[in-house]
C-alpha cells in the first residue's frame, strides 16, 4: 500500500481527530505510528486510540499485544 500521511494538529492536540491530553504524549504517539507506518502499518482512528491508551499508562503491554493480535486497531 502506498504511504499516506496522518493529519497531526499540534495545536488542538489531536492525530486524525483524536485528542490527547498534552503534547508530550501526541508526539511520542506519533512516533510510534510513524515508525510502524514503515513497517506497512496502516493508522486507524482506533489503532491511535490504542496507542495513546497504551503511552499513557491506560493500558498495559499485554493488552497492546492482545489488540494488536485480535486487529482491534482495524475497527
């Protein structure tokens, strides 16, 4: 699949409309999508929900894992 850039705003603390408590967490979420994006993963408004969740300590690693494996980031 060809690359397809993500909408970040900075400024209103979203990624594909997505909030986020502060920027420190938008930006190391962002780069974690970035960097699977590389990989061939493709970022769905849920995939970043789970993402957030996960940097911001909402989620543990186990459940990343369980998502990831049952591609609940696909919904």
């Amino acid at each position: 699949m060809p690359y397809a850039p993500i909408v970040i705003d900075r400024e209103a603390l979203t990624i594909m409309s997505v909030p986020f408590p502060d920027l420190e967490t938008l930006e190391n979420t962002a780069e974690a999508i970035g960097s699977n994006m590389f990989e061939g993963f493709q970022p769905t408004r849920r995939g970043i929900e789970i993402i957030r969740d996960y940097c911001l300590g909402k989620i543990s690693f186990a459940q990343l894992a369980a998502a990831a494996k049952e591609k609940a980031y696909e919904k």
